[in-house]
C-alpha cells in the first residue's frame, strides 16, 4: 500500500476554499485515491474517490494530476461545520482490505 | 437504514477480564474491518475479514482475536486486556468491488 503524507493541521475563516494536499509518490497503477472527513468520537465518513484528472461531487472537488504522485481535496466556501480531520488513502478497488488511514489533516474553520 | 451498528458504545473493564466487542452490518458486505484509534496516531487496522472464516491481520493485531462465522457479525475478542488496549475502537464495512468503507459509531474502551 502507498505511503502518503498530508499536512498535519490547516486553518481556515468561513467562507474561504480550502485545499488540502496528499502525496503519494509511490501509488500504483490499480490504485485509486479516497479522502474520509471525521468528526471528534465519530467514525470516518466517505468524502469523494478518483482515479485521475478531476472529480466533483456535491460535497468536495478532488484534483489529481497526471503523475498521479499527490492529490486536493478542495473543500469550497468551508463552514464551522466542516472543522475535521480528513484523511487522503490510496489502495486498489479491489483485492483484500488491507487499509492504511494515516495521521490525517487537522482543519480549523474560524468564524 | 444502511447501518454498522458496535456494541457496548462505552465500557470500563480491569486488566485481564476478557471482552468482547461486537459488530453487525446490514448491507451484506463482504468485507468487515477494526480499527483503534488513538491520539495523535489517527486509524489503525488492527483485523480485517474478506468474507465468513476469512481474516487476516492489520497493522496492530497483537493482543485481539477475531472470528467471522456468519457475514454479518464481526466481534472483536480481547482475551486478557491490558492497559495499552483502551482506545477508541471503529468497526467499518464495505461491498467488494468498492473502495467506500462505513464505519460505526466506535466503542470507547477503558482498561483499568
């Protein structure tokens, strides 16, 4: 599984876009890329998947570049709600469940 | 509703006293995952299951035992708990074929 690093905490003010960073320098070519968002003594919770190029959903936009070696999780016009920590995990779709989570990013929206 | 449901949510139990933390999904999920959680250290796989009698071991296996005889069920055994296993522990599915896990609502476990 491909190690990735993230920036251990961010801050941000209501209504700004935030982006978080993820590399992973060593992905392979099976594997797709997944961000999580926890909230304080809650279980993680699915954001968005890609494989490549860009995806959008209602929630967040992820950017992934060519090389695929790092990805954003683009969080638009973040509110105090969206104070997590978020977690960016590499692995294949399919295969064994061997899951590496990370110390994940921090987010800090102020008001 | 879609759910992984633990139980107990909070327990406080002395070294040595075997538990056991149990997990039930409803989505007929093939695959079933604990992990631990601790401060500073984000997740960590402790057992994972790929279907019923299939488990392999995470990143943090020593200490834990568990079983998956029915694929719905996956309880968490701690034979002898020892201090270093209170933790904040989340069980979590997901269907083959699909990189999305659901995880619980975590148990809270202290070891006295």
């Amino acid at each position: 599984l491909a190690k990735t690093t993230q920036p251990v905490s961010m801050d941000s003010y209501e209504g700004q876009e935030v982006n978080i960073t993820c590399s992973h320098n060593n992905i392979a070519t099976n594997d797709y890329i997944t961000w999580y968002q926890q909230f304080p003594s809650q279980g993680p919770r699915f954001i968005i998947q890609g494989y490549k190029t860009k995806v959008t959903n209602e929630v967040a936009s992820l950017f992934i570049p060519a090389d695929r070696k790092s990805s954003t999780l683009s969080l638009p016009r973040v509110s105090l709600s969206d104070t997590a920590v978020y977690y960016c995990l590499v692995g294949p779709y399919t295969g064994g469940f061997k899951t590496i989570f990370g110390a994940g990013t921090r987010l800090f929206v102020k008001a | 509703e879609a759910q992984v449901t633990q139980n107990p949510r909070y327990l406080i139990t002395v070294t040595g006293k075997k538990l056991t933390v149990t997990c039930s999904q409803n989505m007929n999920h093939e695959y079933m995952s604990w992990y631990r959680q601790d401060p500073g250290l984000g997740l960590r796989q402790i057992y994972y299951s790929m279907n019923v009698e299939a488990t392999d071991k995470g990143d943090v296996p020593e200490g834990y035992k568990v079983s998956r005889k029915e694929k719905r069920n996956f309880p968490l055994i701690l034979e002898s708990p020892s201090p270093n296993q209170t933790s904040l522990y989340f069980c979590a599915s997901r269907r083959g074929g699909s990189d999305t896990q659901y995880f619980g609502p975590g148990t809270r476990l202290t070891v006295l």
